[in-house]
C-alpha cells in the first residue's frame, strides 16, 4: 500500500523523489496524509494554528532529498 504525503509546495525536489520511490504525494492542508513534510517550521504552522495533524512531520530544511526520505521511513 502506497503512503499518502503531504508535501510543502517550496520542496519539487523532495516531490520527485517521494513519487519514483512510490509515495503519493498531495499538498499541504489535504486530509488523510500519513505524514507531511515542511519546509521549515514557526510556532503557526501553515498559518492554521487550530489545524493538528495526528501523523509524522518532517522538517526538510537544510536537508536532502535522501535524508528526507530516510527521516521519514523512520517515523513511518
């Protein structure tokens, strides 16, 4: 079964690489994700402090498309 991951819209290169690997990648705010990935965090995320997701997130600042996807199978 393919994850579903939500990914922030700043991170194409992290996209492509979800997507070869067999993630289904979706936007930021859709509901049903297994995880999502941002790209850099503040105390508002995505301007919706009442929003709370209830699945891993991951922070893709400064890292790699690689580290990426290895930070994810972990929280996975």
């Amino acid at each position: 079964m393919n994850k579903i991951v939500a990914v922030d819209d700043s991170l194409s290169p992290i996209t492509e690489v979800l997507k070869q690997r067999g993630y289904h990648v979706t936007n930021i705010g859709d509901t049903g994700v297994d995880a999502v990935i941002v790209n850099g965090m503040d105390d508002n995320f995505m301007g919706m402090e009442d929003i709370l997701y209830d699945v891993p997130l991951v922070n893709a600042q400064g890292k790699t498309p690689e580290e990426v996807l290895t930070e994810l199978k972990a929280k996975l």
